[in-house]
C-alpha cells in the first residue's frame, strides 16, 4: 500500500497547480483505500473458511494479533 500511495505522490507531483495536485492525490488514496476495504470485505463474505468461521481463529494465532486469549476462547 506505502508503494502505491508513494507511486500517487509522485505523478500527482507532476502537475503544476499544487491545489489540483493536492486534490487528485487525496482524491487516489481516498479510492485506493476503499477499494482495499470493499475488496477485503467481498473476499470475506464468500470465502469459505471466512463464511465457516475458520479464518477469524486463524488470524487471532498470528504473531500481529499476538496469540492471545481471544484466540484461546475460540479454540476451546
């Protein structure tokens, strides 16, 4: 995502009005980042270790979510 919104920045900066600039770069993140959501939203809704309950233990057991005691109530 750091790379994509880097690649926004640097061609917005390839126009002259800063304002125009400024406004079609927050305008591509602002896109960019609903999509990321409403892509990661739609996956979940269908995917079946998603759909089955699977996947949400899954995440809980990785390192990021530090293995904690959500993810102990869900396995018991």
């Amino acid at each position: 995502m750091t790379a994509v919104i880097t690649q926004y920045r640097a061609l917005t900066a390839l126009i002259p009005d800063r304002r125009l600039s400024d406004d079609l770069f927050l305008r591509a993140v602002n896109f960019q980042a609903g999509l990321s959501y409403a892509v990661s939203g739609v996956s979940k809704a269908f995917g079946s270790s998603w759909v089955q309950g699977d996947a949400l233990l899954e995440v809980l057991q990785t390192e990021a979510y530090g293995r904690g005691p959500a993810a102990e109530i869900l396995r018991g």
